[in-house]
C-alpha cells in the first residue's frame, strides 16, 4: 500500500503535500532518527517495536509511524482513539491475524492513545503483548499520567521536541523549492525575515508553519521573470493576533505554572513575568497565576518578608475591583515583589515537620494550664491553673520553660527555625533573646 499516494494531490493542503516519504526527508528529531539513534535503527532493520511517541502538535508523530511502517514491510493500521471503539479494534485484530497466516505484520497506528478507555485498552493490550500487533501511540500528553500502566510496561516511550526555527525555516524552504509536490513551480521568492517570522509564529509546530507559507502565498506581488514576491508587510494579514493558546489541563499549563513559581522562588522577576505572560496570552486564567504567587509568598518569602502575604492578597482583591486588564498589572507587581524578595522556606519546613511530629504522638494532650475553664467542675479539674498572661509579665513574654506551652511527656522539638535572610535575620534575634529569658528564669528556679 502506498501511504503517500494522496501527496501529488494538488487539492490537498500543502502540509499533507509536503509529508516527507522516508528519514532522509524529515527534520527535527535528530535524538531519535539520528545516525545510530533508536528510530533510525528500527528503520534500517525492519524491526519495529511498540512503543508511544509524545509530543507537542506538529512534530511528526503520525510521519514517524507511517515511515516505520514502510520501512519494516508491515501493513498500517491507523485509528484514533476518539473516534474508534471497541468494535473498531476488534476488526484491527481479525485482520491481523489473518495478515498473520500469510506471513505479514500489523503495525496499528493509534492517535490520541491518551484518550483510550479501560475496555479499550483491555481489548487491546492481549494482542500488543502476544506481538500480533505492533502498537505505536502518539499522544500530547504526559502518558505516565494518562496511559495504564500495564499497557505503558509493554511500549517504550520516545519524547519528541517542538521543531527549533531553523528546522522550521529548512521545512519551508524545501517547500518552497519543491516543484513536485510543494510551491516551487510557483517561483516564490520571499523578501528576507519572511521564512524566519513564518518559523517563528509557528511555534515549533511544523504542520502550522506549512499552513500559514500556504496562506502567506495568496498575498504575493508580482515579480520579475515570472516570479512571487512575497513581502514581510503582507504577513500581518496571514498571522494577525498570535494567541499562543494551549489545553488548561495539559502539561503546558503545569508546566507554565511550575516555570513561573521556580523563577520567582531564584529571584529571576524578568523570567517570572516572561512566563506569566506567555500563560495569560495562552488562555490562562491570571487568577490561578496569583493562587500560585499566594502559595510562594509563606512557602518561598515567608517571614523573610512579612509583606508579602498581604501584598498578594492586595493584589488579588484590585485584580477582582479592577477587572482583568489592570488587574494583570496588579498581579505582576505581586509577582516582582516576591521574586525581588529575601527569600526563606523556615515557614514551610516548619510546617511540614509539626505535622509530621503531630502525627507521631497519637497520646499528646494540652497542658492543664492553657486550658479553658468555662465550669466549676473544669476550674476544680486544675484547667487555667497557672496560666500566665502575656501580657502582664516582663517584656511581654512569660519566661521560663515551666511555661513553655509544650505538652506533657512528649519530647521536646523545634520546628521553625529562622534563617539569617531579610525580616527572619530580627525575628532570630529575637527568638534567641527570649530563649536567654528563659535560661535565666530557670536558673533562678533551681
């Protein structure tokens, strides 16, 4: 079967024209179909086996399985997960095995695999793990997340990488020049910077670069002998607004928060806003940037800087008063403030140790002295007894570790500990003067 029979279509888009028909056609990837890389040693011997392309929309996943399947002689089944069901795979598996009688392999392309089902996937998995079918999925999304893991164990998983600009610009130079199946009978010539914005726009994704050369082309002039001149000015009405849109619940999203919290938390404000940027512009939702800047102003600033938790809260409240387009601008200051920010995780290591600790005490009780009496009979049980208010003692503070307010018989732990950084370098200082106050009183004591 000639799978690229539908190329010299001169209907089809130019993105499906310009599929490339072996590894010598196809850029980006060089990780995997490289010399001597994984890809391109399954193609030179023929043998392929199951495994799970990831990658972002683009970068040749659905090429890939078709080149392999050429490669190795093997038939190509293609379905999508979306659409096919169970039926749908069944009738995969009878003709395979009747490939199988005459000597031939499947190989079952599935799109979208993420998407599978249970009785999908249980339908499935028998006839990928027997090697009736040779599986390869290609998926979006992170498939540790979204594939079961007995159908992961058997396909190894090969991440693909957003094409770079220059992989971009060759994909539309050769396009451009190719007479048989792309533009070059056409003799376009493209001022300078115009493949390089093409590129660029396209975001890594080289099916969009392609479509947006396609449509760039119906906005030429005429030029000598014949040829297309296609201008940089005319790409404004090819590319208009670039919303770099992006599935909220994808790893981009994640990966965009995750970029924007580790930038604040090293300090870097212009990377911080770089990156709340690009997931605003994405379709993000600024309100799930400042829950984010809310969780890093006690987890990453903490006492360090006792502001920052009320400036964050400041700014969510004028984002909410202000509404969305000033509000960004609230949110940015927050963001900036933090990432200028001293910062400590005391707060944070601190909590997580009380929990823990708490936990491994199931018999702690509150000392009789700071517990309420609001009976006689509470009052007669010793509650309230010996509680010493604040303040009515010296500095405000009642010394000594008899009034510690640590529970009874339960080991003596301390959790927040201050660093030398900002705010908590006083906060330190003071903590350990109260502690000389109490080494003083218990002195005096004994």
């Amino acid at each position: 079967m000639d799978l690229f029979a539908s190329d010299r279509d001169d209907d089809a888009p130019l993105a499906w024209r310009m599929r490339p028909r072996g590894l010598a056609d196809y850029v980006g990837q060089q990780a995997l179909v490289g010399p001597g890389k994984p890809l391109r040693r399954m193609a030179e011997s023929g043998l392929v086996r199951s495994m799970i392309l990831w990658g972002p929309p683009g970068t040749g996943k659905t090429t890939l399985a078709e080149i392999l399947a050429v490669e190795s002689g093997a038939d190509l089944e293609h379905l999508s997960a979306v659409m096919a069901g169970v039926k749908e795979i069944r009738a995969v598996v009878e003709r395979a095995q009747a490939r199988q009688t005459q000597g031939l392999a499947t190989l079952l392309f599935l799109d979208e695999i993420h998407r599978l089902n249970k009785s999908q996937q249980d339908a499935l998995l028998p006839h990928v793990e027997s090697g009736l079918l040779t599986l390869i999925g290609a998926t979006t999304e992170n498939p540790s997340f979204e594939v079961n893991s007995a159908l992961l164990s058997r396909a190894r998983v090969h991440v693909l990488t957003s094409l770079s600009e220059e992989e971009l610009m060759e994909v539309l130079q050769r396009a451009l020049d190719d007479e048989e199946r792309g533009l070059g009978a056409r003799r376009f010539r493209p001022e300078p910077d115009v493949l390089r914005v093409l590129a660029r726009s396209a975001a890594g994704d080289a099916r969009r670069a392609l479509g947006l050369l396609e449509s760039a082309c119906d906005f030429t002039e005429p030029g000598p002998e014949g040829s297309e001149i296609l201008r940089r000015e005319a790409l404004e009405a090819v590319l208009g607004h670039q919303a770099s849109a992006f599935d909220k619940q994808g790893d981009h999203f994640y990966d965009l928060l995750s970029a924007i919290h580790k930038s604040v938390r090293s300090s870097r404000p212009d990377a911080a806003l770089l990156y709340m940027a690009r997931f605003i512009q994405g379709g993000g939702d600024p309100l799930d940037v400042v829950r984010r800047l809310t969780a890093i102003a006690s987890e990453d600033v903490g006492n360090a800087d006792p502001r920052a938790l009320p400036l964050v809260m400041a700014a969510w409240d004028a984002y909410l008063r202000l509404g969305d387009y000033e509000g960004q601008r609230a949110i940015a200051h927050a963001a900036i403030h933090l990432a200028v920010a001293p910062k400590s995780n005391a707060i944070d290591r601190a909590w997580h140790q009380a929990k823990a600790f708490a936990a491994s005490q199931p018999r702690l009780e509150v000392p009789s002295y700071l517990r309420n009496a609001p009976t006689k009979l509470m009052e007669s049980l010793g509650h309230g007894q010996g509680y010493r208010y604040a303040h009515h003692e010296p500095h405000g503070y009642p010394a000594g570790s008899s009034h510690d307010c640590w529970p009874d018989a339960t080991p003596r732990e301390h959790f927040y500990r201050p660093t030398e950084y900002g705010q908590e370098k006083r906060y330190a200082q003071i903590m350990a003067w109260r502690e000389q106050l109490d080494a003083e009183v218990d002195e005096d004591d004994t």
